[in-house]
C-alpha cells in the first residue's frame, strides 16, 4: 500500500504541467456585431493573454473572464502597433499551466488570431 501511494504521489508531481486546446473558432469577438460580413484587409496575426497564479494552495486572478481578457489584450496589442481591426478571424485558444507542487504555479489563457476590421455597413 505504502508503495502504491508513493507511486501515485511521484506521478503526481512528473505530470503537474499541462497544455491544452481549447478549441478553434473561426471569429473570435468581444464586441456585439450583426452580421459577419467582413474583408480581409490584412492577416496581421495578434496575440493575448490572461494568467491566474497559484502561491502556496491560494489562487489569485479574474477566473470568470479569462477568455475575454485574453481577446481584449490581443485586440489592444494590434492596435498598439497600428493595426485596424476589431475582430479576430482564424483564432486559436490555447491554455498553458505549469506548478511548483505546494509553493507556485500560473495558468495561462493564450488568444491567437488574425486582426481584421469589419466592413462599415455591417456596424
């Protein structure tokens, strides 16, 4: 018994890191649209993220908008190099998360995507 609960405790600590797909979508947006009528104008590709960290057994961050946060701050990270755009098309979802065993670990969701601006007679 003694054996098999040290076997179950290594394995748990080898495999304490993860990654993970959420999915993949092909527009991804934060804003209300009608209509998806869009023109590619440029395939910019744009990248967000939103962490939560855990220090001990405490976790601390947003958990309940994580993947809006991740999809704003790739929206914003366009527009702060210049692209115009207000939708992701093309847009990969992924999670990240590696833990120290009882001392920190972080957990990562990444939005990937291609920055477009939606043509004006759609807004």
């Amino acid at each position: 018994m003694k054996k098999t609960l040290a076997l179950v405790a290594m394995g748990a600590l080898l495999f304490s890191g993860c990654t993970h797909r959420l999915g993949n979508m092909t527009v991804v947006s934060t804003n209300n649209i009608d209509g998806l009528k869009a023109e590619i104008k440029t395939e910019q590709r744009v990248e967000g993220e939103s962490c939560n960290h855990v220090a001990i057994i405490f976790p601390f961050g947003d958990f309940e908008n994580r993947l809006q946060i991740a999809t704003d701050n790739a929206l914003d990270n366009g527009h702060a190099v210049g692209i115009k755009g207000d939708t992701l098309v093309n847009a990969k979802i992924d999670v990240n998360a590696w833990y120290i065993p009882l001392i920190y670990g972080k957990n990562c969701m990444r939005v990937k995507g291609d920055m477009v601006q939606l043509s004006e007679s759609v807004k």
